[in-house]
C-alpha cells in the first residue's frame, strides 16, 4: 500500500509539474491535433524540448502522429530542419519508417532533402519505402550521396531495402560502381546479405556502366 501511495504522489507530482512543452509533446504523441494548435497559438515554442527531452516535431514523426505533425508545420516557427542527438533530422526519421504522408508534409514545408552526411535517402533506402526514395528524387535528392564513410543509398537498398528499390535506384541513374571507404560496392553489400540474385543484377550493371564509360 505504501508502495501504491508513493507511486501516486509522485505521478501528481510530476503532473504538477508539466509544462506547456510536455502538454505540447504529449499532444504530438497523443496526435491531438487541436491541443496543439491551441498550444501553438499560445505561444508555445515547438522547437524547445520537454522533460524527457523530446520535441514535438520528432515524437510526431516517431509515433506516426500526421494530424498532429500537420498542426506542428502550420506553425511558421517550427524548425523542418532540427537535427536529434544522432544528427538526424524528422524528414530522415520518416523515411526511414516509409512515412510516405509524413515525407511529402515535411518536404513541402520546406525540409532539406540533401544534406551532408547521410542522407534521407539514404534511410528511405534502409527501410520499407512505401514510394519514399522515387518521391525523394523526384524532388531532388541525389542519387550518389555519400555518407561519411563513402556509403551510397545504392548499397543501403542492396543490403536493407525493398526487392524493387536497386532496380529504381540503377534506372535513375545510380552509380553501381562506387565503392565505400572499405572498398565495398552495393554488389558487395547484396552478397552480404544473401541476396544473390541482386548481388548478379549489380554486377551487371557495373559491368554495363564499365563498358560505357569507355
């Protein structure tokens, strides 16, 4: 019974406590999409973080919150472009999820789609997709981004992606020849993966690709 009183005053008290971050955060979560527009409209700033360090942006994103996300990116202070803890951005998070709704909002407000490193196509090819890498290129995305360690989403999609995406990617123009600082190309990551038939396809290609740059 002590145990239950203690657990109950503690739960009031961290109530007690919340903030308009933490109401805004958890109407992401919840996705509310009136409380956070009532929110907003009071003038809570989106982009600050709530006790569990979370933003609004972000737990929108993670939980597949879209009315909720919609409410967020009405808002002209909402920063598209915030990068988390492991220097990834909402519109990486949604890719890498096949958030394919999520991807176009944050795109259409604004959300870089290239950026240094890796990339968010890079994690659409890591994922299930859902229409996100085409959508992604379609809007400019480059096909031979490299991340640090010279990584391709060419080689993310051999390895991680959806049976259709090297196939997408190669017919958009990907190079299949580019190999990571390991000297590992997307053929080599296919191979490790089990996937044979891909891995052949690739090969194919970099052969291809070979015999026209002469």
């Amino acid at each position: 019974m002590k145990t239950l009183l203690a657990a109950l005053a503690l739960s009031a008290a961290t109530l007690a406590q919340a903030t308009p971050v933490d109401d805004l955060v958890m109407a992401a979560e919840m996705n509310d999409p009136r409380v956070v527009s009532s929110l907003l409209l009071k003038g809570v700033d989106p982009n600050l973080t709530d006790s569990r360090g979370r933003t609004a942006l972000f737990t929108a994103v993670r939980e597949g919150s879209l009315k909720a996300l919609e409410s967020l990116l009405a808002s002209p202070q909402v920063n598209v472009n915030a990068v988390n803890a492991d220097g990834e951005t909402p519109l990486m998070l949604a890719a890498i999820r096949g958030a394919l709704p999520a991807v176009k909002a944050l795109v259409e407000r604004g959300a870089d789609v290239n950026r240094k490193g890796w990339t968010p196509l890079h994690y659409a090819c890591s994922g299930p997709d859902n229409g996100v890498a085409a959508f992604l290129i379609a809007h400019g995305a480059e096909l031979n981004a490299r991340s640090e360690n010279g990584t391709t989403p060419l080689m993310m999609a051999a390895r991680y992606g959806s049976g259709d995406l090297v196939p997408m990617l190669l017919k958009a123009g990907a190079e299949p020849r580019a190999a990571n600082e390991q000297e590992l190309t997307a053929a080599d990551f296919a191979q490790r993966s089990g996937r044979d038939n891909m891995a052949a396809e690739l090969r194919r290609a970099m052969a291809e690709a070979a015999k026209a740059a002469k």
